[in-house]
C-alpha cells in the first residue's frame, strides 16, 4: 500500500457490564470492564485502533486525555512517525502541563498507551500484515528505534538492547516453531474472588477438559481462612500436575504475607501474584527474600519503565506482568521486555485487553527476544465485543493471521 496519513483522531469510551462475579478480585469486587479507544482516521480506508483498560469510573477521563495528547499526530505518515516512534513517545509523555499530571503514570499515562497501541495496529494494517509478524520481520535497529531508553539507560542502554536483539536473531529460526504449535494459554476466569467454593470446583474441572494445564485462583480475603481454604481446594480438584497460581491483587499488607504465606504454599503454588502495594518494590523483596523459592509475579499494576527498572533492580520479581495497556502502550512494553530479558526474568503479560494484542506481543517476545514460551493469560469474557477475538483450541491460542492487533470491535 502507498503512503497511510493519520488526517483525524476520534475516542470512544467503551464499556461492558460482567455478571455473576465474573471479573471480581479482592480489591475490584464489582468490575465493570472498559476500555478508552483511540482510533486514528486516515486518508484510506484504514483507521488505526488502540486500546488501554480501565474498571468503568474514570473511563471518560482517559478518554479526554487522549483528545489533548493525540493531536500532534495529524498530518504524519504512519511509516515515518514509526521510524522514530521513541522520539514521538517521548515528546509526547513531555508534554509540558500534562506532564505534571503524572508524570508517566495515571491518567495521562494510560491515555499515551491507547495512542500508542492505535499507532502499532494502523502500521501492521498498512503493511496488511499481523502484528506479530510486523515486529518480528523487524531489524533490532528498528526494534530500538522504537523506544525511549530515558532513565533506563543505567541498566539498559541502546547498545544493550541491539546486543540482546542481535544474539537473539542467531537461534530465531530455532524458535519459529511456536507458529506452528501455537501459544500455551492458561485459565483466569475458573477462579475470581466472587464465585463460591462450589463454582471454582466446577469451573476448574472444565478448565482441564478444555486442555489447559494452568489455571489462577483469586485470593486476599479479610478471612484468611477462606483463601488457604480455597486454595487447597483447587488443588485437590485439579491435582498436582496442573500449575495453579495464586493472586493477591495487592490486598496483603507485610504482616498478612508473613502469616498467610506460609500456610498457603503448602499447596505449591507456581508463583503469588500482587502480595502487596504495587508501588512498594522493597516490601516485594523482602517477600520474596524471605519466602525463596517461591516465586512472586507482578506488573498489572506498575506503570512505567522506571518502577519496573528498580523491581529487576532489587530482584523483587520472578515472573514480570507488563501489560501493554497499563504502561504507555506496546514501545514502552517492548522496552521494558527487553529490560527483563537481560535480569533474565521471564515476562508473561496481564491481558487487560483480553489477550487481543498481547497474543502478538509473546510471540515477538519469544521469537526475537529470546524469552522462553511460557504461557499467556486468557479471559474469555469480553470476546464476543471484538470483531476477530483470540481463538483458543486445547488450551493454547492459535496464531492471529488478521492484519493489525486485532483490537476492533464489532
């Protein structure tokens, strides 16, 4: 296709009522989904689509703030503001009132991560290729030219991250092969924090005749007793060769880990989600000091490259939950990927975008950056809003063919 001009910008404030407790954790117990939506118009028949995430309240915020922050894209062509997409990344999380807001954190932040994300799916449409396939094909200097190192660059710099890129590229023909085989799924919605005893038990036997092999339980109950009860349960259902995880969703304070924690791992959990505030890394260390070799997983909730910095910092993290709708969008997340990649700490993303686009996002990170294929959270209640949902088959994702990051609705 010829050249692809970003001539407007429209928003829309999306929003999805979830029934039954489906959604529910010990914080967020009745969730409203929803997604603030950048769409980039274009002077073809193409528009770029980009999602983040938020809970409902406060969706309309977000939404402003993608009017004021998108407007210095009109008038660019989408090959070359992707050229020096960290550039344009850059100046825009400077932008200098709105920068006050945050910085790189909040509202403003979530707002760049919509725009961004438009920005990443009307260049995979103007190629008329997938996502996945968009950045794979990628050189590692494009790959770089893509992000904004600042304030990383004590423990990443460019020169790092085309070094990883490059030794990567030397064994990606080994790793190819996830295109064919697809990518391993697992479980979310057997467990949320609302549903009783009896539903966990129904719902996670189905998991495993659907063909997963890992599944997550909700946890951080004001009763302890419910969530070592609860967890033992799953365990007792499933048996010992199904990965179980166990997800705080940041209730815990220190003293409730060091009395919960300990009675709970009995049942061998694969690793603790959110124990605690996302935003305290040593609380997360001396958890994860104390309590090795359990394994502590993070991310939903961190918002930039700079926190997510100073958890690889303090080896704080064993699993790393970047998403690319909480962060400043897919750059950001690419960078901080890369970050992770030289702790060697594997990163399996949040999905708060139901796995839309981050089911191209592990391939890439499997494929050329080097990290091991793991799994990829999957929650299943918002596909029939999406106009070509993630298809899962035997507990595994099946490889998007459809140009873009699949994040249109119907």
């Amino acid at each position: 296709m010829g050249a692809v001009t970003i001539r407007g910008i429209e928003v829309e404030d999306k929003r999805f009522a979830l029934e039954d407790g489906a959604g529910s954790d010990a914080v967020h117990t009745v969730p409203q989904y929803a997604y603030a939506v950048c769409k980039l118009k274009t002077d073809t028949d193409l528009e770029g689509t980009g999602l983040t995430f938020t809970l409902g309240y406060g969706n309309d915020l977000v939404c402003k703030a993608i009017g004021y922050l998108s407007d210095v894209l009109v008038g660019q062509d989408i090959e070359e503001l992707m050229s020096h997409f960290g550039e344009t990344f850059a100046s825009i999380t400077d932008s200098p009132c709105y920068r006050w807001l945050g910085p790189h954190k909040g509202v403003v932040h979530l707002a760049l991560a919509s725009i961004t994300n438009a920005c990443f799916d009307l260049w995979a449409k103007s190629r008329d290729v997938p996502l996945w396939k968009l950045l794979v094909d990628l050189t590692p200097e494009q790959v770089v030219a893509l992000c904004d190192f600042r304030y990383v660059e004590d423990v990443l710099t460019r020169d790092e991250a085309l070094a990883i890129l490059r030794e990567a590229q030397l064994t990606k023909a080994d790793r190819m092969g996830i295109l064919d085989t697809g990518y391993t799924g697992y479980d979310t919605s057997v467990g949320w924090f609302n549903y009783p005893d009896e539903k966990v038990v129904a719902n996670a036997k189905q998991a495993v005749e659907n063909g997963f092999t890992a599944m997550k339980l909700k946890i951080g109950s004001r009763d302890h007793e419910r969530d070592i009860r609860r967890a033992l349960l799953i365990r007792e259902t499933v048996g010992d060769d199904v990965t179980i995880m166990l997800d705080v969703n940041q209730q815990w304070t220190m003293s409730d880990a060091i009395e919960v924690i300990p009675q709970i791992r009995k049942m061998n959990p694969y690793w603790i989600e959110e124990p605690t505030d996302p935003d305290d890394v040593l609380a997360h260390q001396t958890i994860a000091r104390a309590f090795s070799p359990l394994k502590i997983a993070l991310g939903e909730h961190v918002p930039n490259k700079v926190m997510f910095k100073n958890y690889l910092q303090a080896k704080a993290m064993s699993f790393n939950q970047v998403d690319a709708l909480r962060v400043g969008g897919i750059s950001e997340w690419i960078l901080v990927s890369l970050m992770s990649r030289k702790f060697d700490v594997p990163v399996i993303p949040h999905v708060g975008d139901m796995g839309q686009i981050h089911q191209h996002l592990v391939l890439f990170n499997h494929i050329s950056v080097g990290h091991p294929a793991l799994f990829l959270e999957y929650i299943p209640h918002l596909a029939k809003y999406f106009k070509d949902p993630v298809i899962i088959r035997d507990g595994t994702y099946v490889v998007p063919q459809t140009p873009g990051s699949t994040s249109d609705f119907i």
